[in-house]
C-alpha cells in the first residue's frame, strides 16, 4: 500500500504524522500514567467514585470504560492471533448475543447513573464489579465489530469467513475477557497498573484503528495490503489523529470544567 502515491507527498505525511505524536508525547507530562489520566480524561467521565483505584489514585478510566477497552483489546488481540485475515461479521445470532451485550452495559449504565440524579433511585445498587463486568462484555462487541470491518477494509486477500462462528468461541472469548478484568478485582496493585495501561492503550487502538479504516476509504485504497507492514503509514497517520483527537478533547474538557477528576456539580 502506498499513501500517497508521489514520493515527496508522502515524505510530508510521514513528516507530519511523527511531528503530531511525538509532539503529543512531549508536550503531555513524561509519566506514563500521567499521560494514561490524559487518554481516559477524553473519553470518560473519570468519576472517582465509580473507578478502581491503586494506592489511593483512581485509574485512568472509570471501572465501565476500564472493561470496556479491556474487553476490547483482548477481541482484537485473540481475533489477530486466531482469525487473521477473516473479514466478515460474525452470523446474526452471535451478533444479536454481543448486541444484548452491549443493552446489558446501558442498562447499568443507566441505572448507575440515575444514583447522579438529586432524587434517583436505582433498581438495585451499582457497584464497580457490575461497572467492569457488563463493561468488558460491551468491549467484547466492541472488539468484534471493528476487527473484521478493519481486516476487510485493508487487505487484499481478506477471507469471506466470519471472525466467531459459533457460541463456544464466543463463550472462550467472553471468559478469557472476564478472568482478566476479574483480576483487578483482588485490588492488587501490579495488576491495577497492567489494567491501567491495558485499557488507556485499547482506547487508542480503537481510534486509530476507526481512523485508518476511513483514511484508507477516502483515498481510495480498500484492499490493497498484502501485509501488515503495507499499514505502517495508514497506522501511523491514524494513530496521530487519535493523538490530536484526544489531545483536542482534553484542552476543550479542561478549559469548560477547569479539573481533570470527574465532572463539576456531579457527586465524586
């Protein structure tokens, strides 16, 4: 895959993609859980309440979105290592099981969020468990939706195979997401850190890899991988929109709330 086409146009973008990231990794703090509180500050509302903590400090993200990007990377990682170059959704009943997946997580979502409302009253109490379980199940669709849109977008020789096909899969899948987010359970600090980490990284592999699906549409390149070293620039161009992205969002949220913990007038 070349982008662009003209030697010099694609110096530029090369040129201009490394300026973006390394500028965002320089002009960020230099620890790398200050630059972790920095990722999830734009995408989530960082509650502290509604967050596992190590050593007293809250995690990046809030327990909902720490299993969400957790789950997710772990479909994108097992799907990479086991379903390369399958480029088809899974068949309608697992798609309708993820879906349902993905309602279980709003619904406690909502409930939990009622608890915000002056006079809210949930329908059973929200606890972080419940935040991080239904969470990591909706990174599980999460995962399995962009994989196989992605694989199909890049490469010439996707496979017309369904990336899960039946409910065992699924099942080993959802099981293996779930042991690694009931780890962070024990409250263990080196496995809150790996958590820490592990998400805030699914939260930029997801944008860059949404980013570079629509680079690769727009310039009119579908399909001409024949590996993934032929995505090292599309990759690097989408992660430095990630970067901005997410650097954009961080200023904008800062400068209107003027905190990095949570969200003004709601409880912490």
């Amino acid at each position: 895959m070349t982008v662009p086409a003209r030697p010099w146009a694609r110096r530029l973008v090369i040129a201009a993609a490394y300026a973006v990231v390394l500028g965002y990794l320089v002009a960020t703090p230099s620890g790398l859980w200050d630059k972790a509180d920095l990722v999830g500050y734009a995408v989530c509302h960082r509650i502290p309440s509604h967050s596992l903590a190590v050593d007293g400090r809250p995690l990046p993200l809030c327990a909902r979105c720490s299993g969400t990007f957790l789950g997710a990377m772990v479909a994108l990682g097992a799907l990479w290592l086991g379903r390369r170059r399958h480029g088809e959704l899974p068949p309608l009943r697992i798609l309708l099981i993820l879906l349902g997946f993905s309602a279980v997580m709003a619904l406690d979502g909502l409930n939990s969020y009622v608890t915000l409302l002056p006079f809210g009253e949930p329908l059973y109490p929200p606890t972080n468990t419940g935040r991080l379980v239904t969470g990591t199940l909706h990174g599980l669709m999460i995962g399995t939706i962009v994989y196989p849109i992605a694989v199909a977008t890049f490469f010439r020789d996707a496979r017309p195979a369904p990336v899960i096909t039946n409910l065992r899969q699924l099942g080993a899948l959802s099981l293996a997401a779930l042991a690694l987010g009931a780890l962070s359970l024990t409250g263990w600090a080196p496995i809150l850190y790996a958590l820490a980490l592990v998400s805030t990284a699914g939260v930029v592999a997801v944008l860059t890899l949404v980013n570079t699906v629509m680079i690769v549409i727009l310039i009119r390149r579908e399909n001409t991988a024949d590996s993934a070293r032929d995505l090292l620039l599309p990759l690097l161009v989408g992660l430095a929109l990630s970067l901005a992205l997410i650097g954009t969002i961080d200023l904008v949220r800062y400068g209107l709330t003027g905190t990095l913990s949570g969200m003004p007038g709601l409880p912490h």
